[in-house]
C-alpha cells in the first residue's frame, strides 16, 4: 500500500480563502517536507519538518509523528499558490517516500 | 542557493538503446536520489546514494542502474530502454533527518522510449 496518503488529492479556491491539505503515513516518519510544484514542473522546498510546526508567510505546516500524519495550511490564497503540493516523508535510510499530490487550483 | 543541474532536459530514445541522465549537485549534500514521475503515481524512487561510490536500490529499481563517481555527480542508466520507461525523471540531492534537511531537485529530464 501507499506509504504516503494525501488528501484532498485536488481542490479549487477563490482568492483570498484558507486551505488545508493533509498527509497520513504509514511509515514511521521522522522528518517530513512539502513541496510544490509549479505549472513549468519546477520542484521547490516549502517546508523541511521535524516533529513540530514551521510557518512561512501565509503557509503553515504542522508534523505529528506520534499520530503519523502532517498538515499544509493555505492562509488568504493567491493565483500564485496554484500548482500541485506534493508531501515526502523520510523513512529508514533517508529513504523519502512521496504522496501522489494535491492540486490547487486558485481562481480570482 | 542550492543548485542541481541535470542533463540532458529532453531526450528521445529507441527501445533497446542505451541512456544516461546525468545530474550535478554543487551542494556538498552526501545524497543523492532519483525520481521519477507519473500522471497519478506522483513521485517514486528509483535510486538513491549516500556519497561517493554508493548506490541503493530505491523502490522501482528494475530496468535502472545508478553510479555515483563523485560528491557532486550522480547518473542515472537505462541499459535497454523500453517504453514504459518514458518519464520525467528527477534528480535531488539533500541529507534528511538533521536542521537543515530539506531536498533540492534539479528541473527534470523528460524522456521518451519509442
């Protein structure tokens, strides 16, 4: 089975609405990340996590590793935050196992 | 700023011919991984490294060889290429599990196995 379960695996916002999006994993993971991926197909780091919450702006993510699940929240979304977040968790070895994505789509 | 260059960006091959992606990290990160990536599969690990001269097996590594010669360089060969392998393929480097773990992936490398 799928070592990493994201959900909603799409959804569409109006601007300046909230989101949250949620990793469940099978693993016991020690550090989680998220990432997006923009419409050129461009990888890029939003948050890199040990147990704990992280925020950057209007992103703010949280990473329970008892409960073995992480969550991305989306404040006050922007045409910009379109794409598709995509969650890694770290495993044995360093071994990072990705969830299948989330795409966002947010219109004006 | 982090930075992973990967060659070639765009491929096309016959079946049964020979490929190597190349990646390039200017990090100093001790691994290294490939990815590659499908409509609703998302990203799976093909192979992966620890530093120079280690290769793992990731979790789809039939049909893929990998070779680290170096801190900074990290192939990725289809001896026989097929098309099922035509993909996206990225290449990352990081080292998880300390403050500063996060994973950089290079742009990607698009091929197609006719």
């Amino acid at each position: 089975g799928d070592k990493v379960k994201q959900s909603p695996s799409a959804l569409s916002l109006q601007e300046g609405t909230n989101s949250a999006l949620r990793c469940n994993f099978s693993i016991a993971a020690t550090t989680v990340q998220w990432f997006l991926q923009n419409p050129r197909g461009s990888l890029i780091n939003l948050f890199y996590l040990v147990p704990g919450t992280k925020e950057n702006g209007r992103l703010k993510s949280a990473f329970d590793s008892k409960e073995s699940y992480s969550t991305l929240h989306i404040r006050d979304a922007q045409l910009e935050d379109s794409g598709t977040y995509f969650c890694a968790a770290e495993g044995t070895g360093s071994k990072l196992s990705f969830g299948k994505g989330a795409k966002l789509t947010v219109s004006p | 700023e982090a930075a992973v260059t990967q060659s070639p960006r765009n491929k096309v091959a016959v079946t049964g011919g020979k490929v190597t992606l190349s990646c390039n990290q200017t990090n100093n990160h001790n691994n290294m991984y490939w990815y590659r990536q499908d409509t609703g599969h998302g990203l799976r690990l093909i192979h992966y490294s620890y530093g120079a001269g280690s290769t793992e097996k990731g979790d789809i590594p039939d049909g893929y060889k990998a070779s680290r010669p170096s801190q900074e360089n990290f192939s990725l060969i289809l001896e026989l290429a097929t098309p099922s392998q035509t993909s996206v393929y990225f290449c990352a480097s990081g080292d998880p599990g300390g403050d500063t773990g996060q994973l950089y992936f290079g742009e990607g490398s698009k091929l197609t196995v006719l």
